[in-house]
C-alpha cells in the first residue's frame, strides 16, 4: 500500500489490531493511527460536529451507557482528543479511513469526512468487510464479523501489503459530508446497517428480539420459569445479532424492559450480574 501517514479506526479493538500490525511491517513510527473509542452505532448523533451535539451525546452516554467503573470525563476527553487530531491532520497530509458494513463505521466513516471537509488533504476509504471477504472468504469456510476490531493483526497486515485503494475524488468527499449533514439532522439514538445502507430506527427496535431471546433460555433453564444472569442474556443477544451495538446499549434496552414489567429482577441492588426472567 505504500506510505499512508494517518489511519482512522472505529474502536479500541481495531485500533490495537491494527497497531500490531503495522509494528510487524516495521511502519509503526512513520503511521499514526487516530482511533474513535466509541460506537456510532447507538446514542445521539444530532449535530454532533458542533460543541452542543457533542453536550448531548456524552449527556446520553452518560446516563444510558457508560457503568459505574467507566470515567465518563475521560471518555468525553478522548472524545474531543480524537475530533481535534482529525481536525489537526497536516494540509497536504494522506490518511487511510478502515470502515466496515456496520452502523458503526458507515456512522464513524461520514462523521469523520464531514471533519475533514474543505481541508487540503488526501484521503482513501478500505472497505474492510468487502476485502475481508475477497481475502478471508473465498473458500467453503465463511467467517462472520460484525466490524473490523473482530479482525485479527495478521488480516490486517495481509490488507496493508494486497490492497491498491485509491484516494477519494472531490465528488465522492462531498458525498459523504451530505451524508452526515442528513444523518446528524435527525434525532434517533440507534442506526443499523441493512441491505447496504444507513438507516435509523427507534431505540426499542431490538427488544422484540431481547425478549425472544429471553423465551428461548427461559425455555432450556433447568427449572421452568426459573431466573438466569442478565449477563447470559446480553451475551445471547449479541451473538445472534448481527448488528454491532455494544453490551452496553443491550444492557441499557434491557433495565428499560425491566422498568417497563416485561422482566421481573431479583438482586436489584447490583449495577450489572442481576437475575431475570421473563414476567409471567
């Protein structure tokens, strides 16, 4: 691929997947990787290119996602941290955006461009799900991932040698930027990614499944009706589902189908390993 000079990653996963990566290819002190701690996924994201979307986002994060043992001023900090190194990419400057077909990086891919726009600086897009499967999956056996923090360093030293990706043209920038400017002028907290496209949805539109979920381990437990972990359920969830959201939202739907009676709760005193079933 040749010298890149700046990478942008979606999450703490890719970030040191890819870290590794370049440390083995022996490019880790010319490449700066600037990576995203979040997930684009879910929360609000309504002009959150301007001081006060950014206000309601962290406000959200705070109250809905983020547990007792996570700093909510240091993830606001690296937050604005990340925003500023974008914003701060030398004129002239090359960087590489990796973004998977997830909500998650199409969000973090348009957010980040809309950052980028009107400077002089040249940009490429890896569309990492469609390499991977190009690379990964062409023979009998076919791994799923739901975003490329589930890649492993080798795959993304594999994609670093093999991929010729070519800078974005002025058109396909402004393409982007639009992109967000719709995406961010709407007040939904949750977006999934579907037949090749962004689209919002109501933040309870994953909790039909939560609840079937539910039935089904219910169902296997050993006594009926018995109560089983939230963890097991939140686990349950997300590896049926799909979609990358984070045990944090899933847990967030799940204390709102509890206040809601759908689930009744023993242990209520403790902040996350608390047993459920469903409301007979």
């Amino acid at each position: 691929m040749g010298l890149i000079g700046y990478h942008i990653v979606f999450g703490s996963a890719a970030a040191r997947n890819l870290k590794a990566a370049l440390k083995e290819l022996g490019v880790q002190e010319e490449e700066q990787i600037i990576s995203f701690m979040d997930i684009f996924s879910v929360g609000p994201v309504y002009k959150l290119h301007e001081p006060g979307g950014k206000a309601a986002r962290m406000e959200w994060m705070r109250k809905c996602i983020l547990r007792e043992f996570e700093d909510h001023a240091d993830y606001a900090a690296r937050f604005s941290e990340c925003v500023e190194q974008v914003k701060t990419v030398p004129d002239g400057g090359s960087l590489t955006i990796w973004s998977w077909n997830s909500a998650h990086e199409q969000t973090g891919l348009r957010f980040t461009a809309f950052l980028l726009k009107g400077k002089p600086c040249k940009f490429q897009v890896i569309h990492a799900s469609d390499v991977f499967a190009r690379l990964f999956n062409s023979g009998a056996s076919q791994c799923q991932l739901s975003h490329s923090g589930e890649m492993y360093p080798e795959q993304f030293k594999r994609m670093y040698e093999e991929v010729s990706a070519r800078m974005l043209t002025k058109s396909e920038r402004e393409q982007l930027e639009q992109d967000w400017l719709e995406l961010s002028g709407s007040i939904e907290t949750l977006r999934i990614w579907r037949n090749g496209t962004l689209r919002r949805v109501a933040e309870d539109y994953y909790d039909s499944f939560i609840i079937k979920t539910a039935q089904g381990l219910q169902g296997r437990a050993e006594q009926k009706g018995a109560y089983f972990s939230s963890v097991q359920l939140v686990g349950a969830v997300l590896q049926n589902l799909n979609q990358y959201v984070g045990d944090g939202f899933i847990e967030h739907r799940l204390k709102r189908l509890i206040q809601s009676r759908a689930f009744e709760c023993e242990d209520k005193g403790q902040k996350r390993f608390y047993q459920i079933r469903l409301k007979t």
